[in-house]
C-alpha cells in the first residue's frame, strides 16, 4: 500500500516539476514550488512508514514549516525587492 | 510590512509553535532526528517570517541586532567552557563524565544536552545576523542608487 | 489574563503531544521553553501593537471543522471533473462577496475556508469585502459562499 | 474482535488510494490547464484533499499515539498555511496583472 502511495507520489512530483520546467512567469513557479513542497512532506512521512521508521515525521513537519516561509520570501522579494522592510518602496510611490 | 490580512493573523498565530518547535527539537536531541544546529535555523526562521510579515522595525525591537550578536558569542562560551570545565577537574577536554563523576552516563547526557544548546544559541544568532545584515545591505545599495 | 493561560495551556499540550519522553529533566526543560515561548509572544504584541481578538467558540469551531471537510470532499469531486474534462468545459470568474464576521479571525477563517475548497480561491481581502476566484462559477456558487459565511459567522461566540 | 482491525485497514487502504489517485490528477491537472487561474485550482486539489486523504490514510495505520499526533500536527499545519500561501500566491498575481495593465494602459 505504501509503495503504492509512493509511486503515486513520485509521478506527481514529476508532473509538477515538468510543470516548473515548461512554465513562464513567476507565479507559475512559485505555484508548483509550493504544491512541489506540499508533495514532499507526504512523501517523507509515507517513505518513513515505508521503512519502518516513522521518527522521520519531526523532519516532515521541519518541511512544511520551511516550505511557508520560503514561498512567503520568494513572493515578498519579487514584489518589494526586499525581503526586508518595504516602507522605502511605499514612500517612493507616493513621491 | 505586508499589507495582506490573511498573512497577517496566520504568522501571528503560528509564529509561538514555531518557537516552541525549534526548542522541542533543541531539547530532544538524542531521542529524535535532529539537535542544534536544526534548533537554531528553526527559531532564525521564526523570526525571520515575524520580520518579513510584520516588519523590519518590529523584530529589530524584539530580537535587537546587538543581543544576536552577543548570542553568537555566548553559544561559543558555553561550549567552551564545558570544554574548559572537564579540563580543569582533571578530566580530558570535552570529557563529559567530568559533570558527574559518580555517574558517567549522565554526565554525557547532560554534556551533551549543554554543548547542543551553545551550537543552537550560535546558530540562532548567525542565521538572524545573516538576515538583518543582507536586508540592512538592499537598504542602502538602493539608497546609493 | 485568559489569553495568557489559553496560551499556556495550549503551548504545554503541544509539547506533551509531541515530545513522548515523560522524563523530569526534558519535562522541565519543556516547561522553560513554554515559559520562554511566552515571553517572546507577548512582547511581539506588545511591540507590533496588534493582538487577535480570540472570541471563537471552541465546540462550534469543531463542528463547522467537520462541515468543511464534507464540502471540501464534494468541491474535490467537482473539481476533478473539471480536470477530467479539460480546458473548454470551465467558466472562470472573479467576482466580490461581502463579509459579515466581526473578528479578524473570523474573516481569516473565512478566506481561509474559500481557499480550502477547491474551485473557489479568495484573492484579496480588503474591508468586508472578498475577491474570489471561481472555476466552474454559477448561481450555486455564491448560495453556496453565503452559506459558509454565515456558518463562520456563526462561531464566533456573541459578545 | 478480528472485525474492527480488519476494519480500520479497509479503511486506510482506501484512503490511500484516494488520495494517490487525488495527487496524480491535480499534478495532471497543472499541467494540462492552460491559465495561471485554473492551475490554481488543480494546485488547491493537491493541498488540500490529496493531502488530507493520504495523512488519514497513514493516522490509522499508525500504531503509535505519538507517530498519531505528530501526523496530526503536520495536517494541521498544512491546513492552516497551505491556504494562506495560496492566497499570497494568488494576491502577488493579481497585483503583478493589474499593474502591468496599467502600464501598458498609460503606454497607449
């Protein structure tokens, strides 16, 4: 059943990142990154069961956690071109 | 400072299990996968979406950038002085069983939970420096343009 | 004084849950860190000046949980058709939806709960009033939104 | 008493497969869709019943309470932040479109 998850697993992740490979903007790419990032949580819980070892599921947590916060600097800096503190960017448009 | 709401609460909310995560991971180093160096890129990066959401002024307010680079020294020292300590009482350097010498297995035990916290503390602290610095260097590359 | 012991309370859970090792030394330790986990919490609130107003129901919440996941199995279902079927048989649209919830949370919950039901996505959120992208769009759709708005709205305990 | 395993085995077997199935078609379906909108959709299949699904699947087949709560924690997680970066993902469009409308407007 596991191996069967897995496999399933990895066909979509192939799919999405052809998806990554063959797309033009931005957006699209962050689309598939984070529907990438969703995928590979599951995945290293699935594949932790898989091997009997399911201590593998604090890492899959680490993931997701890390997989927000990298789509929330991605989109930051694209738009702001910073991830820091974007009030310059504001105080330049109204002047 | 993002404008959108949805982000707003969602980081607000989410941003005290992160911390509690990262201690979780500090303090479970020898049950689970994981230890000081995870620890302390998981708390950077607490702060660090606290800094992208709610802004540069904010979290330079909670965590001020001399208090990081203090903690980077201060991971340093106290891995050292463990070293320094089991040294001094006539054990070799880094010798854990120098902390409790009727004990040796805990002595590890606790050696080792006390070096992992002084490599999470130096972790934290570059990896929040590292942040600061680079959003500090875009202020005024495009202030010199 | 109530948020700070739900917060407690809800913090120690979670490490609990999540540590398994009943010992009197990491038990400590997860005391200190809940204490420590506090501490940056409020003075975050206290610096960025903005607290969540948290006036939910807890029960209502789980019982507005279990709907949800019921619509997100049907709008699953809908939306794999749409696949199925391809890039001609869809009707896109962006239209506006009023919100009626008091809190931020509310809202939040709201939007939040748009976006988990596949074919629907909210896009921008800006005074009471909610940008939503709809796949299939059609007379149901919004009967069904306003449905879901006054359940959310329905969880927050009355003040 | 053999009945509630066999049980809770059928059950996660099916969750499984639904949820594999719910993955590879929302893969698919990003790439098969032509518009950054409708891809929204199929993305939001992933993360949200493909997700849900396969993490019930692996909760009753976990024989553990803790392996049980940690998966809890990270559905609840990915509950929570899944929907929000979609919609951060969406709003960033959006602005990006609108701007470049105006733009192109002022041009003419």
């Amino acid at each position: 059943m596991f191996v069967l998850a897995t496999f399933a697993l990895l066909i979509s992740i192939i799919l999405v990142l052809l998806r990554l490979y063959f797309s033009q903007t931005l957006f699209d790419r962050v689309l598939a990154l984070n529907a990438f990032g969703t995928m590979a949580v599951i995945l290293i819980g699935v594949v932790g069961f898989l091997s009997g070892r399911p201590d593998f599921l604090d890492i899959a947590l680490l993931y997701a956690l890390i997989n927000f916060v990298g789509t929330v600097a991605v989109l930051k800096y694209f738009k702001y071109g910073t991830i820091g503190d974007s009030d310059k960017q504001t105080s330049k448009l109204s002047g | 400072m993002i404008q959108a709401l949805v982000l707003k609460v969602i980081t607000k909310l989410m941003v005290g299990f992160i911390i509690l995560f990262a201690l979780y991971v500090q303090f479970h180093g020898d049950y689970s996968p994981g230890g000081g160096f995870q620890a302390g890129v998981i708390f950077a990066a607490a702060f660090i979406l606290y800094g992208m959401v709610m802004g540069l002024q904010n979290v330079e307010r909670v965590l001020p950038p001399w208090l990081t680079h203090k903690l980077m020294a201060l991971g340093v020292i106290i891995y050292t002085l463990v070293g320094i300590y089991s040294f001094f009482v006539g054990y070799n350097f880094l010798d854990y069983g120098a902390l409790s010498p009727a004990h040796p297995e805990h002595g590890q035990h606790y050696g080792i939970l006390l070096v992992e916290f002084g490599v999470g503390v130096t972790v934290a602290g570059v990896v929040i420096s590292i942040y600061y610095a680079f959003v500090n260097r875009s202020k005024t590359s495009k202030e010199d343009e | 004084m109530r948020s700070l012991f739900i917060s407690f309370v809800l913090l120690s859970l979670t490490w609990l849950l999540l540590s398994g090792v009943y010992k009197g030394l990491i038990m400590g330790l997860g005391l200190l860190s809940v204490l420590l986990t506090i501490y940056f919490v409020r003075r975050m609130d206290k610096i960025d000046g903005y607290t969540i107003d948290f006036s939910i129901n807890i029960f209502k919440l789980l019982g507005y949980f279990f709907w949800l996941l019921m619509e997100i199995a049907k709008s699953n279902i809908e939306v794999v058709k749409a696949i199925i079927k391809g890039d001609n048989h869809i009707n896109k649209k962006m239209f506006f939806i009023s919100t009626s919830q008091r809190s931020d949370l509310g809202k939040v919950i709201f939007a939040n709960s748009i976006t988990l039901t596949p074919g629907t996505i909210s896009i921008n959120l800006e005074n009471n009033q909610l940008c939503v992208h709809a796949l299939n769009f059609n007379e149901a759709s919004t009967k069904g939104l306003e449905e879901m708005d006054r359940r959310v709205k329905n969880i927050e305990s009355g003040s | 008493m053999d009945f509630l395993p066999m049980l809770i085995q059928i059950f996660s077997w099916v969750f499984i497969v639904l949820g594999s199935c719910l993955m590879v078609i929302g893969a698919a379906g990003m790439l098969r869709f032509a518009d950054f909108w409708a891809r929204l959709h199929a993305a939001s299949v992933i993360e949200s019943g493909g997700m849900i699904f396969l993490l019930l699947g692996m909760c009753l087949q976990a024989n553990d309470w803790l392996i049980f709560f940690k998966l809890a924690f990270i559905g609840l997680f990915l509950f929570i932040t899944g929907p929000a970066a979609t919609h951060a993902v969406a709003k960033a469009a959006l602005s990006d479109q609108s701007r470049k409308n105006s733009t192109k407007s002022a041009i003419k």
